[in-house]
C-alpha cells in the first residue's frame, strides 16, 4: 500500500526516537558555538543594570574574572568585550582608543592572565570613546569611519 501524498501522510520515522533524531539532524548548536558578550566599565564591585537591555549587567573588571569562569565552565569558548568609557575620557579625537592602559586593554590582560585559552573578541567601534558618540570621527560635519 502506498502512503498518501504530503501532507495528508506525515513521515515521522527519522523522528520516532532521539536516537534516531541525532544521527540524522543537519544542524547542531552546542556552547562551543556561543560567544558570551560581556559589558565592562570602570569602578570596582560593579554589576549594574543597562536599562537598554533587560536581563543585562554592566560588569567592572573585578567582577569579569568570575564571569569568564562562569563562561568556561559552561564550555563558552570566546567573550567579547563592550566597554563604557566614562565621559570624562571621551573626546572628539578619541584618544583613549589607543591609550595601552584603557578599560579593554586592561580587561584582555585580566583575562588572558587568568584564563588563557579564552578566546577574547573586542569591539573596536570609536563611539564608547567618541565626544560626540559617534563611530568614527567628525570631519566637517561629517562622520568618518573608514
């Protein structure tokens, strides 16, 4: 007897069973994929809120360390890093970028020291160090970013 056509028949047989269902999935997302994005700021004891993003801390460094723990205990490979430069450290010519004693900076060294096979991504974006916010710097009016 031949099954009816799709979709008054369903073919469920490579679903029955977990078993089954694992040899035959296309796809897998395990932790191994995730890269766990940390937000970072200066001060010390530091786990506040960021009102933008519910559920999400702003971390100070002392506070990173047990983070990143906590993402290579769970198998977590990599972390990126968001800073928030105090405005005091803002200019238009975004010097604390480059300064080799910046929060970033700082945090990387941190956590390479403690866990050195944590892979460590940064973003290099110019507006948590930018005056004016932007992501690059402004030019007669104009931003520049390339």
């Amino acid at each position: 007897m031949t099954p009816a056509p799709f979709p008054a028949a369903r073919m469920r047989r490579l679903r029955r069973t977990r078993a089954l269902r694992d040899m035959v999935q296309e796809h897998s997302l395990t932790p191994r994929d995730l890269i766990w994005p940390v937000f970072i700021r200066d001060g010390h004891g530091m786990n506040e809120p960021i009102p933008s993003l519910p559920g999400v801390n702003r971390l100070s460094l002392d506070m990173l360390l047990p983070a990143a723990e906590q993402a290579h205990a769970l198998g977590i490979p990599a972390i990126c890093l968001f800073p928030y430069t105090d405005q005091s450290l803002r200019t238009e010519t975004c010097e604390e970028a480059w300064n080799p004693e910046n929060l970033t900076n700082r945090a990387i060294r941190a956590l390479k020291a403690e866990f050195p096979d944590l892979m460590v991504m940064t973003d290099i974006a110019l507006d948590p160090y930018n005056a004016n916010g932007h992501d690059g710097f402004v030019i007669a009016g104009e931003i520049v970013n390339d």
